[in-house]
C-alpha cells in the first residue's frame, strides 16, 4: 500500500484530517524557509527579492493559521 493510497486504515486518521494536518504543517515549514531565502536576499543588497519572500510568507503564515483553526474546529467537534 503506498502512501497515497492510506485511507486511515494504517493510521487511523481519514485523509481529509492529514491533510489539513500535513497542509498545515507546510504552511509553517514554508514561513521558516522563507526567512532563510528573506535574509539571503537581504545580505546581497537584493530588497526587492527580500520583500518578495516576505509577502510570501505572509501569505504561508495566514494559510498556517487558517489551517490550525481548522484543524482545532474539527478536533474539538
């Protein structure tokens, strides 16, 4: 069986409950990625690339939070 295939069968969690678990979890992996690749830009002079990732991650952050409200919703109903 490969992963993608799991139903919850093995794990014991649905799909549409990893996914927003798995979503979630990129979301936030995304923001700290991005404040690496950020400072990257902001130590060669580039604020452009800079402000770029920073919308960025802005844009990770909020999808991070949506996805815990969700989560939490869905957990404690």
């Amino acid at each position: 069986m490969s992963a993608g295939s799991e139903t919850g069968h093995v794990t014991g969690t649905k799909d549409k409950d990893y996914n927003i678990i798995w979503f979630t979890e990129q979301c936030l992996s995304n923001v700290l990625r991005l404040e690496e690749y950020a400072g990257d830009a902001e130590r060669e002079g580039d604020d452009e690339l800079a402000q770029f990732f920073r919308q960025a991650q802005g844009a990770s952050r909020k999808g991070a939070e949506q996805g815990k409200a969700m989560l939490g919703k869905r957990i404690s109903g």
